[in-house]
C-alpha cells in the first residue's frame, strides 16, 4: 500500500521564521516588533496559481484588512508560492496590486510592499547582499495600513537612516552569516 508524501515546507510557518529572525532579529523593519508582540500580523497563505485568482484574493484581503480593527489586525502578510515565482513576473504584478487598490478607492488607505525570494533593487548585482532586505522565503504582498506607516514615520522621521542603518548591517552579515541566520 503507498505511503503518502512527507509534506512540503510550511510557507506560513517559514515566512514566521524570516520574519522573527530577519525583519525583526536584524531590526530590519523597526517598526515590525511591535505589531508582531501584539498578534496584529494577519498570514493569509495562497493557494492561487494565477494571476487573475491572486489579484481576487488581493482584492479580498484589501477589503478585510480595511474593514477589520486596527488592534486586531494592523497588517497583513499575504503568501503566494504558487504564483509569480519569476521576480519580473512578480514586478510587474505589483502595477495590477495598485490598479486594485485605486478601484477599491484604498490609494491612501492601505499599501502593497512587496517582498520575494529573487528580489533585486533596480541598479544592483543579483547577489548584492542589500536585496536581502526583501527577500523572504515566498513572494508575499504586504498589505500596510497607511496610518500606521504615518504614525511610525512620526516617531522614526528619518527612514532614509533605516536604509543605510539596513544595508550596514547586511554587508557586515555577509552571505555567509544569511545563510546561517535562515538555515533551519
């Protein structure tokens, strides 16, 4: 009699990981911590294998996200490793991600950052250490209240001094200490 498959890694369980142990640990997003301590963080895993089904869900957790309380969710990480796996396919999804948010009338309400395994900044070698800083284990989009990216910018109201603080820290972690900080 067959035997089932050993199951797959956990998308949600391994973007939890590079969250508490990049985000956070590195203090990559200073503002991370705090909402994650709360249990404000929403992970919704995908199970869409197009585009067209990831923008419908896009679409619903954009609308759930607007209508929940802030305290009880303050953002939301939406991880889909079943589409978009090409970076450049990923990248020019996030022109449709604004498009849905302009036709839910949420421009200034709620954002999409964007975050995938081949991440790469314009202007910057694929392996330049600094694309870590976006790079988790899954693309997700990351769905941000804009009040509370307005309330952080009050309290931190340099976040070009995060950047360079960022890339300090990933240049002397080195490749070598990425791969540690992420291995299981």
């Amino acid at each position: 009699m067959p035997t089932d498959p050993a199951p797959g890694p956990d998308p949600i369980a391994e973007t939890r990981r590079w969250l508490e142990r990049a985000v956070i640990g590195l203090n990559l997003c200073p503002f991370a911590k705090a909402v994650y301590a709360k249990q404000q963080v929403r992970f919704v895993l995908s199970t869409a294998n197009t585009r067209e089904a990831l923008l419908a869900q896009l679409a619903e957790e954009l609308v759930s996200l607007r209508d929940s309380d802030p305290e009880q969710v303050d953002t939301t990480l939406l991880v889909h490793p079943h589409v978009l796996n090409d970076f450049l396919d990923y990248n020019d999804f996030l022109d449709a991600a604004d498009a849905a948010l302009e036709a839910l009338d949420l421009q200034g309400v709620i954002q999409v950052a964007s975050f995938h395994p081949d991440y790469r900044f314009a202007g910057t070698a694929d392996d330049d250490i600094g694309n870590h800083t976006n790079r988790s284990p899954h693309p997700t989009l990351h769905l941000l209240r804009e009040a509370s990216i307005d309330r952080a910018v009050a309290a931190f109201p340099d976040p070009d001094v995060i950047v360079e603080r960022n890339l300090q820290t990933l240049d002397s972690l080195g490749h070598a200490g990425w791969r540690k900080l992420m291995a299981d």
